[in-house]
C-alpha cells in the first residue's frame, strides 16, 4: 500500500494543537473522538481502555466517513480550514494523540463502502499513514484505536476516569431532562447510549446528578424566540460532577464549553451554586477549537443576545437565595472614560461590537416641508425618525433624551438637524465597589465594569489623572480577559489597546 505523509512541520503542529486545550490530551483524544461520534449521529459510542497494552478504543455506529473525509482525517494542513457545523473536527482527536501516542488505527464505514488506516510515528520523525486491508466494520460507523506511549497517559485510567471525563464534557448527554429535549428538537435520539468497557453509563435527572437540594428549572428566550433552556441550583457539595467550578455550565449540542459567573459573586452559595444550560445556537460562536465562545467584531453582540437571558437568570437567583449584586454606580469617570474609548474605535474596531455609547448619528430630522430625507448610513436610522415617521414624539421635542430642540426657520417649518442617539459604538463602563475580588474589571454583558472596592484602587489612586489610567489599564484587562481578538506573539491585547490610547 502506497504511504502518505504530511508535508507541514507535524511534530510542532502536533504540540500547538495539544496547546490549544487545557486538558490533558489523553482526556482530548476521548473529548474529540467522542464529538466526530455525536456529530456523526450516533446512536452508541463505546469506550474501551486496555491498561495493559495501554490501547483505548472508541467505537461508535454513526454515518462514518466517506473518501474525502477520510483523507482530510489525515490532513493536518486542511484540519483548521474546514470547520463543520457541528461541535468537532475530522480527526482532531487522533491528531491530538500523537503527542502521547505512537500508532493510530482506525475503521469507517458509510453506505457500506469501508476505509481503514494504520497512522504512526516513522524512525525518521515524520508521521505517516497508508490504507490497510482490515475486516469491515459490520455496520457503518468509525471506530479508532490509539496505542499510547508508556507512561504518558493519566496516572490511573480506569472506569471511573473515562466516566469522569465523558460526564465533564458531555454532562447534558447524561442528565434526562435534557436528553428528552434534545430528542424533541430532534438533535440526538432519546436512545443514545455511552458505554465503558461494556457498561452501559447511567443517565439521571439533574438533582441525583448535581445532589441539588433545591434548583429551578429555565425556558431560556430572546424576545418572543425560545433559544434554550436549563436549570440552576444548590448542591450539597462543592464543584459538583461536570462542573470546574462555581457558576453556569454554558453547553451546546449536548458539550459543555465553560462555566461562567457573568462577573456576579456568589455569596454565601460559594462553589455550591450549580448550574447547566443548553442553548443550541452557541455552536456558530465556538473558538477555533471548539471549547471556549468567540467574540470579535460583529461577535459579541450576538453572543450576548443568547447569553443574557442567562445572566438575568442568574442574578434574579442569586437574588432569590439572599445575595443581591452590587449596583453598578456612573459618574463623570465613566462618561469620560466612553469618550476615549469612542476615540480609540478606529484603532480597534472590536469596540464597535457593543451597545452604548451616545454618538452623533447620520440619520436626518424633518425637513423644511415636513417629509423625512433619506438618512446617510441606512444602518444608522434613529429611533426619533422612526418616531416622527409613525407620527410619535420625539426625544428633542418632548425634552426628554438630553437632545437640543429643533431650530424653526421664520415660516415655523423644521430644520433638517443631525441629532445624538445610541449607536453600537463601544461598551459602557460602570463602577462596583467588590473588596473581596482582585479582578480590577470584567465584562458584564455590554458594560464593562471596574472594581472601585478593589484595594489598588481605593488606597493608590487618588488624583484625577491616576485614577483615568489605571482604569484604562483595568479596561484593556477586562477586554483582554474577553478575547475579543487574537493576541499576536509579540504582544498581548492589553499592549494594543494601550497603545491606541495612546495614539488617540
């Protein structure tokens, strides 16, 4: 059989994509074998570990992979160009592997056409691959076997531990509530099943799962559209099953992508507050290796639309157990601070990406003989036109709004007059005072919100230009925290954003 062999420089591609995940990458081979199954359709995905030859296996009976995906399984140059729709890549995990494993074989079959592959590592450092001949699998599906190195895998891989791991990626798969909602939108059968070494792994409902003593379950919607649901609650112990840490799994397609607190402190709930949701739109904003949300330009304000019913949801429970946020106060600090940021849109265009800031519009008022002239952005139509059109009253003519009254010329007819309105030109920014938190400022839906309790704050910032550039730098933390871009090699996003302060 004719061999193959990548012609990018794989040892280091093999580390970088390891470097991608905080896991372990014997727990990422699982995660992403695991995904190309559920993405597959599979109806059963079996695990099985050998610790004596130190081989797993996952096997599953999904619609396998014709001739091209087949190859692109193999293609390391093609891996982060095609995407999918769904919460995996063709052959991440088997790639992944590499770092810790010597061989890869594996099996397919769709439409009872059959492929299979022997992958390994070649004496003179090169990965290389050929088509075998094996017996066919009996059904369509995939199964891969990867045989690991001595010695690189976890310390004590066992039953327990591929549960451990399934359950931490995939916990809504577990939890019946949500297997019975994703079998009514039809996303996966109700049948679906995980086995361990031939061990069936139970489903439960979500209180025996988490041990919640009391939760409250969620119908998640933005506006009059039904974008998800879930369940939050208190567990009687700490860091329940699935979870990293207190707060909201946030899941898609039955994964789980992060916990996230939505910058909201627990109180007395401490890491026993517990919480899942599933919002199968989130799936179009995972990061490039589809365990973290993206945001960017022309990002965020979507991710928010689904996000924020979640954290509306979230305070009003933490609320419910006694524990109320702390109100976000405005001052002339806040509104100066808008103003920078609307100066630095230019150099980071990002900023764009968030509801706010009041800005001169391009949309026009009446004109002298009453009709409304077509506005220079259509994107920029403001809301007093659309009033004036549908015959309501304006912010500037009633007072309200902080607009200027319109000018009349001797006729008493109506000027044309470009007005101020909210755009989408930049975050708002808030002060709470959190004395027990270090974080300086984080991101609260499209506010960023700077921690006035913060001892560095309160104790060393005392004049006026002290307190404007250490919350600049807060800023640029909280926004680099968010990931909004990409930081280059040779600098951090906090760096960037400085410097376009400083060129502003």
């Amino acid at each position: 059989m004719q061999e193959y062999s990548s012609k990018v420089n794989v040892k280091k591609l093999v580390c970088d994509l390891a470097d991608m995940y905080s896991d372990h990458p014997f727990d990422v081979v699982i995660t992403e074998v695991v995904a190309n199954s559920l993405d597959a359709k599979a109806k059963t995905i079996d695990l099985s570990w050998n610790e004596e030859a130190n081989v797993l296996v996952v096997s599953d009976d999904g619609n396998g992979m014709d001739a091209v995906d087949f190859s692109e399984y193999h293609d390391f140059a093609a891996e982060l160009k095609s995407r999918g729709s769904g919460i995996g890549f063709a052959g991440i995990g088997a790639k992944v592997s590499f770092n810790i494993a010597n061989r890869v074989l594996t099996k397919t079959r769709t439409n009872a056409v059959s492929n299979a592959s022997d992958w390994w590592w070649h004496k003179d450092g090169s990965l290389r691959w050929k088509h075998i001949r094996s017996q066919p699998l009996p059904h369509d599906g995939t199964r891969v076997e990867v045989r690991f190195d001595r010695g690189r895998t976890p310390p004590k891989v066992d039953d327990a531990y591929l549960v451990q791991v399934l359950k931490r990626h995939y916990l809504p798969l577990f939890i019946t509530e949500f297997t019975r909602s994703y079998s009514a939108i039809k996303l996966y059968p109700l049948s679906l099943k995980f086995r361990v070494n031939g061990t069936e792994v139970a489903k439960r409902d979500l209180s025996t799962t988490a041990s919640l003593s009391s939760y409250a379950q969620l119908k998640l919607r933005a506006g009059n559209r039904s974008i998800g649901w879930g369940a939050l609650g208190v567990s009687e112990r700490e860091f329940p099953v699935g979870s990293t840490g207190p707060g909201v799994l946030l899941c898609t397609y039955g994964k789980v992508v992060k916990a996230e607190l939505f910058g909201q402190s627990t109180g007395a709930l401490g890491a026993n507050l517990f919480g899942v949701v599933e919002i199968p739109e989130l799936v179009s904003y995972l990061t490039t290796n589809k365990s973290d949300l993206k945001r960017g330009p022309g990002i965020t304000a979507g991710l928010n639309r689904l996000l924020d019913p979640v954290r509306d949801e979230l305070k009003a429970f933490l609320l419910r157990h006694g524990i109320a946020p702390v109100n976000q106060n405005r001052n002339q600090l806040s509104s100066k601070l808008e103003r920078e940021l609307i100066k630095m849109v230019k150099s980071l265009p990002e900023l764009r990406d968030f509801d706010g800031l009041l800005r001169k519009s391009n949309a026009l008022r009446k004109s002298d003989n009453g009709s409304m002239p077509v506005s220079i952005d259509n994107n920029r139509q403001s809301r007093e036109a659309s009033s004036s059109v549908n015959g309501g009253s304006s912010s500037a003519e009633s007072g309200n709004g902080g607009g200027k009254s319109r000018k009349r010329d001797k006729h008493g007819n109506t000027k044309a007059k470009r007005q101020m309105s909210r755009r989408n030109q930049g975050p708002r920014v808030a002060f709470e005072a959190h004395p027990d938190r270090n974080e300086t400022a984080w991101l609260d839906s499209n506010t960023i919100v700077i921690n006035s309790g913060h001892s560095a704050y309160r104790q060393r910032v005392s004049q006026e230009q002290a307190r404007l550039t250490y919350c600049m730098f807060a800023i640029g933390v909280a926004l680099d925290k968010a990931e909004l871009v990409q930081a280059s090699e040779s600098e951090s996003y906090v760096d960037k954003f400085i410097a376009a302060w400083g060129q502003s």
